[in-house]
C-alpha cells in the first residue's frame, strides 16, 4: 500500500512538471507570434 502512494506523488509531481512545461512553451510561442507581429508592421 505503501508504494501505491509514493507512486502516486510521483505520478502527481510528473503532470505538474508537464503542465509547467507546457505553459512555459506556450508563454514562448506566444512572445514570438507577438514579436514577429511586431516586425510585419515595422514597430520593433
């Protein structure tokens, strides 16, 4: 039984990860879709 709950912290840990992996991504590809906005109308 023991196991069953650090495999579950474990497993809990990984999709926090995951899901700050994938905010982090998505914050960059939201600053490059911005920039390169940015650059087509001659601002940056």
């Amino acid at each position: 039984m023991r196991w069953l709950l650090s495999l579950t912290r474990i497993t809990y840990l990984s999709k926090l990860i995951g899901i700050c992996s994938i905010a982090a991504f998505l914050q960059l590809e939201l600053f490059w879709v911005y920039s390169e906005n940015l650059t087509l109308l001659g601002l940056a």
